[in-house]
C-alpha cells in the first residue's frame, strides 16, 4: 500500500479541507504508486496563508 501524505499547515499535518487525495505514479513504471498526496484546494491555500501571516507576526 502507497504512503498517504498530508499537508503540513500552522506546524500540523492536516488532512485536504476536501478530503480527497489523488495517487502519483512512477513515470517508469505507471504501475507503481509512489504515494497518495493531498488534492488541495483553496481552502488549504487560505490555512495555510493564515498560518504563515500569523508565524511572522510572532
């Protein structure tokens, strides 16, 4: 089973606000699953915006 990976926002591994993932391949070898990745949208964006502009006002 391929790993699933998560975003990292505001120092936590977070899930996609969608809730979707979506697989990526080896390009050698389109067979083989390299991972599961986030499928971000701009929800994701947006958190993760936030948590910058409120990790350079500390």
């Amino acid at each position: 089973m391929a790993q699933v990976y998560r975003n990292l926002i505001g120092g936590k591994w977070v899930e996609a606000a969608s809730g979707q993932t979506f697989a990526d391949t080896n390009p050698a070898n389109t067979e083989e699953v390299l991972g599961r990745f986030p499928r971000s949208d701009a929800r994701d964006v947006d958190a993760a915006a936030r948590a910058a502009a409120a990790a350079v006002e500390r």
